[in-house]
C-alpha cells in the first residue's frame, strides 16, 4: 500500500459505498471526491461499489416505456452526433462523481486565494455553502502549528480531509490527502505539527449541528 | 415484465415471456459485447436490445429513487442517449456495461436534483483532470474482480442483500431503510458493514 501512496487514512468502506450509490450530500461528496483524486486505492473501491451498483440496477423491477419511446429515442438520437473515440483511457469512463464534485467548484482561485476569518488565535476558517444535491457546509480550518484543537467528538456524518500540513491525534497522524472518517464516539484533540499550518478541509451537513461544533471551536485552546 | 429474465437474481419472479427472454440480455458478458458493438459500428439493432433491457430498469429504478413517471422516462431516455453518444467512451477493463450505466443513470439523477435545488447552477463541469491509471498490480483485471463482486453480491446472506439493495436503488438514507424494514438503525448499519466485508474478503482485500 505504502508504495502506491503515503495516504495512511481513508473513508469507510460504508461511505464510499454510500457515495457510490449516490447517496453522499453535496458537501461531503466534495470531501470524497478530493480524497479519490489522491487515492487510487479508494477509487478501485468506488468502481468496486459501483458494480454492485450496477448489479442492482438489473434487479430493478422495470417501468414499461411509453408505447413510442423507442421511436421517439431514435427521432432524438438521430439529429445527435456520437462522441469520438476517446484520446487516451484516461478520458474514457469519465462518468465518474469525481468528475462532478470538484473542489475548483467552490474553491475557484484555490487555497492560497482563501480569505480565513480568525476565530481565535491560531485558528481560521472559511465557510462555504455547498448547494446542489443535498445541500450542507464546506469548512476549512487553518490551524498553525503548535496550535491543538480542544477535545471533541465527530457527529457521524462530518468528514475532514488534510489538504496542507498534518496533525497528530488520539488516532494517529493525518497528513495531505489523508481522510478523518470518524465514529462518532471518538474523542480527539488534534495538534497542528509540522512547519506549516494544518489546512483540512470539513464537510458537515446540517447548519444546527454547524453551529454546536462552533461552539466547541470557540472554547479556549491548550497549548497557546 | 423483464423481471424474471435478471438470471441468478435472487427475489425475481419466475415466469416471463420466453420469446423475450431471447432478445433480452441479462448476462454481463453479452452486456459488454452489445455495447462494443454500439461503438463499433453504430449498430441499431444492438442497441435496441441495450434499450429493451436497461431503459425499463432505468425508469424503475428512478422512478423508485423517487421521480415522477414523465420525469422518469425523461431522464431514462436521455441516460440511453448517453449510452448511445458515448459508447466510443465505453472501456469494458473499467467497468462492465451495467456498472457504467449505473453510473451514467446515477449522475443523471443527482444532476437533476440538484438543478432541481439551484436552477441557476452550472450542471456541467469544466475541468476534468485525468488521473493516473492504476497500478497494474493492483488493477486485477476488471472482468474477473466484477465477476468476483457479483457473485459475492448474490451470495450475501438475504438479509443483507436486500439492505444493500435498498441502499443503492433507493433514495433512502440508512435510517430511512431502518424504518422501512423495521429493524434498528444500528442494525442496517452493521448489515451493511458485514455485507461490503464479505465482497472485500472475495476480491481478496484485507478487511481492515
């Protein structure tokens, strides 16, 4: 593993299934899809899940077409051009979510082109709405280092995915492209280390729980 | 009315027209070899065959997921209008013909939804970065790993097979298959867990 990628952390298998089956909100699909980029492994995974998806669509009761379906497909697809052959495999198979969920999408001039608000010292972040399917909230966190975050816990369906830096926690070390899935009840409190701030970014899907985990943020830090 | 014609599917019917049977595919190799012959010579009557089998299960499973009937067949026909525009695109040592109109099926739908959201937003996406191809190590050969994964599918205990169906043909989230099957949430989530371990553990990845 270690010699295809250095990415030690990655979703659960539950939630790449999920994001196979298309059952992933906005936000975290975006955390999802930036971790895939980085991950062949999860993206092996993905296509894995996506058979599964595949064998379930042939068990699917069938809906009967309207009587001129066929005709009228045909109506269309006749004044329509086919595709050309693709360029390389690469461009082939580009169904993929990945394709649809990019970061660029929210973040346009990157991470260097972020305005971070501080929250306290050490610590910045961003918010953005992530609208579309199932909307919910982007968050990035820049945390310089030394800085630790207070103990606390993961609300089941919060994701962090490290784009700088790393931080150590009660888990272990998370580094670029390496993914928190969290349970729920694990306790952590991460610290920033490393030379340059710890830039992650989070996915949550509800503004109600957006705001406790807000309230947690703002509580004094260790280790200022 | 295909219903039956899904072979080793578990839940099927049996009993359906024999005369269909014949001009309806079910068999992921025969899948693959009607879409190579889509791409390889625009072939009508292979694709016909394509759209017999997949644009009804496209309306079931979308209309399942959740759309209204005209929707449905809407979105079913542009999903085969894709399938017959790309089909040059279409790698079988990627993806089996199913899985990848899975994934075009699948797409359609949360780009509707999410039109449906936000109007105003851009459904097509701009900047596509290939990735690097996978290592060849770890690339078992497509074929084999897809025959390895259905077949573990099939195989899962009943129980779990159909929360893993539930789980990629429907739009529910965890909990609302939990009510729906009457079981404890904890319970759809563990079948769930136990079911993508038992595929890993055929396509001999380690379960960690």
């Amino acid at each position: 593993m270690t010699a295809l990628s250095n990415i030690r952390h990655h979703p659960k298998d539950v939630t790449l299934a999920a994001y196979a089956a298309g059952q992933v909100d906005e936000a975290r699909s975006v955390v999802i899809a930036a971790h895939l980029k980085l991950c062949p492994i999860c993206r092996l995974a993905v296509g894995d899940f996506e058979t599964v998806g595949g064998a379930c669509l042939e068990t699917v009761e069938p809906v009967g077409l309207s009587d001129s379906a066929l005709d009228s497909f045909w109506l269309r697809a006749g004044r329509q051009e086919m595709s050309p052959a693709p360029a390389s495999v690469l461009a082939a198979n580009d169904f993929s979510l990945d394709a649809m969920h990019p970061l660029s999408r929210y973040l346009k001039d990157g991470v260097d082109a972020i305005e971070w608000k501080s929250v306290a010292p050490g610590l910045a972040q961003h918010v953005i709405p992530a609208d579309g399917y199932r909307p919910g909230v982007l968050r990035l966190l820049k945390i310089s280092p030394g800085v630790r975050i207070p103990k606390h816990t993961h609300g089941d369906e919060e994701m962090t995915l490290i784009l700088r830096g790393s931080y150590t926690d009660e888990v272990g070390e998370f580094r670029h492209g390496d993914l928190a899935d969290l349970d729920e009840d694990v306790l952590h409190a991460p610290l920033a280390t490393g030379d340059e701030p710890c830039i992650c970014l989070i996915a949550t899907n509800a503004p109600l729980r957006f705001r406790t985990i807000m309230g947690r943020i703002a509580q004094p830090f260790i280790g200022l | 009315m295909f219903g039956a014609l899904a072979r080793r599917v578990t839940g099927q019917r049996p009993g359906g027209p024999r005369s269909v049977a014949q001009l309806i595919p079910a068999d992921p190799d025969r899948l693959n070899d009607l879409l190579l012959q889509v791409a390889r010579s625009a072939d009508r009557e292979a694709f016909n065959s394509l759209f017999a089998f997949f644009a009804p299960r496209i309306k079931g499973y979308l209309m399942r997921i959740g759309s209204p009937a005209d929707l449905a067949e809407d979105l079913a026909q542009e999903a085969m209008l894709k399938v017959w525009r790309k089909a040059l695109l279409f790698d079988p040592s990627k993806a089996s013909a199913a899985t990848w109109i899975f994934t075009i099926a699948r797409n359609l739908r949360i780009d509707a939804a999410r039109r449906a959201a936000k109007p105003a937003l851009d459904a097509e996406d701009p900047a596509f970065t290939p990735e690097e191809e996978p290592p060849a190590d770890v690339m078992m050969e497509r074929q084999s790993r897809d025959e390895k994964i259905r077949a573990a599918f099939q195989s899962l205990p009943p129980a779990q097979y159909e929360v893993v169906r539930l789980h990629f043909i429907e739009d529910a989230p965890h909990s609302e298959i939990a009510e729906r099957l009457n079981l404890p949430l904890g319970t759809v989530k563990s079948r769930l867990r136990l079911a993508f371990e038992k595929i890993r553990k055929e396509l001999g990845d380690s379960v960690e």
